[in-house]
C-alpha cells in the first residue's frame, strides 16, 4: 500500500507526540471559543497539500478519545474529498445528499473504530458542488447536528482556488486555518486570512506545520501578523513546527504556543 493510501488508523497512536499536541492545540481553541460557544470548527488552508484534512482528522479523534465529545467530522470538500478513504469508509451517501434535500444528515453518519466519532462524507460527486452551497441549507444541518452532537469539525476546501469555504466559514462557530511553513507564501497566507475576515469568518488561529519532522503549533489570531515581519512561508518569530500534508495522512505532531508568545 501506497503512503497516500494510508489509512488513519494506521499512523494514529493515543499516545504519540503528535496526538498530545492536538489535544494541547484543541483545548486552546476550544478556550478561546469558551464564551463564543464553539460547536462547529471548520478546518482550512490557503491551498491544497497544508494538512487541513489530516489536521481536521486529528481534530475529530482526539475531540472524541481523548475529551470525550460527541464528535462529527464532515467532509465538505466536495470538490477533492479524502475523509471517507482516510477513515476507511464509504463515500456516500453524505453531505451533497443532505444539501440536496434528498437525506436528513442522520442517514448519512458513519460509524468508525472510535465510538463517540461519526462521519459524514461528501456524498456522490456533483458537477457543481459549490452551487449546492446554500447558507440557509448550511445552517440548518449544522442546527441539526448541535442536537446530536458537542463538537461538529468540518474539513473544507481550500480558500484560494474555490469561494465554498468562504461560505461555509459564515456559518460555523469557528476557524481554523493551517499553514504549511516553508512552503505556504506569506502574501498567500494573507490572502487566505483576507478572505476569511472579508466573509465576516470568526478566524480561531493558525495551525503551522510542516511534513519533514511534523510538529505542529497554533497561534491565536491576535499573533496573525505574516505580512508585518515575517519572513516567507513562517510567521514572524514562530519555530518551523511539522504535521502532515494533505498528500499522505503522516501525523502531524503539533505544539500549542501562546498566542502573544513569539515561540
């Protein structure tokens, strides 16, 4: 087998380095969201291959293991969907059914190996994904999945080269972006935050990482200041922290930094 077409199951590991820091970056955001009430975390970078779905699959097992939460994880990339591969499931029916009006979303959840986790994948494939994108549609499956579950994160695509996750950002509680040090561009990295404070996103923080030795860190979005002094493809001051890419689902090893600290 291929590493792309490695499961998560077989790099996941409850007590791994990597594991830690997730649950460190999750309490983190699920602190700063405290008096926001942050049930829907969307999980998106600037472009494809930053680790947004691995890092959203950590996410969601780690919520679930190691915190105990009713957890969903659903797949919104509709465009290049990888969570029903990366958990070893099937590919629908899931989101595009629901979005359609042909399901609710409880028939489209999926069981996986950890008990509180439910998938929902991106359903059949659609030759306009975006057009089903419909923000009253949105709201009301993501109203509908708050009564069944605690945490609701969804992997998106990513922002710059279509505009659903600007939409999908203006309906969930939270955001995550993950940027990928060395590669992703600080005017790219920019970009990616203007279009989420354009589409009035209430951005959460950074994930930065890198797929060489994978240690990820979270900065909080007051410590968001790529175009101010640092240098290309890092934020100012932040140490080269490494997870996976969305090319392979390698484990990315985050480590939480305070959101005033520059590491």
């Amino acid at each position: 087998m291929s590493e792309t077409e490695r499961t998560i199951y077989e790099t996941f590991h409850p007590e791994a380095p990597e594991t830690t820091e997730f649950r460190r970056i999750l309490t983190r955001v699920r602190r700063r969201g405290q008096e926001q009430d942050v049930r829907t975390l969307l999980v998106t970078s600037a472009e494809r291959a930053e680790g947004k779905t691995t890092s959203a699959a950590m996410f969601a097992i780690v919520a679930s293991l190691h915190q105990g939460l009713r957890t969903c994880l659903v797949d919104a990339d509709l465009h290049r969907p990888r969570l029903a591969k990366l958990f070893a499931t099937r590919g629908g029916p899931g989101l595009a059914e629901i979005l359609a009006g042909a399901l609710p979303p409880e028939a489209c959840l999926q069981g996986c190996r950890h008990e509180n986790l439910r998938l929902i994948p991106a359903g059949s494939p659609r030759s306009s994904p975006s057009g089903l994108l419909i923000p009253d549609r949105l709201a009301a499956v993501f109203r509908r999945l708050k009564l069944l579950f605690d945490l609701i994160v969804i992997d998106a695509p990513p922002l710059l080269p279509v505009s659903d996750p600007a939409v999908l950002s203006r309906e969930v509680d939270g955001v995550a972006l993950v940027v990928r040090a060395g590669r992703t561009q600080r005017d790219v990295a920019l970009r990616a935050k203007k279009i989420l404070e354009d589409a009035g996103a209430n951005l959460l923080g950074a994930i930065v990482n890198n797929v060489d030795d994978v240690l990820p860190y979270y900065y909080g979005h007051t410590y968001y200041r790529y175009g101010e002094s640092a240098a290309a493809g890092s934020p100012s001051g932040a140490p080269a922290g490494r997870p996976a890419s969305d090319r392979a689902p390698r484990k990315p090893r985050p480590r939480a930094s305070s959101p005033g600290s520059s590491g």
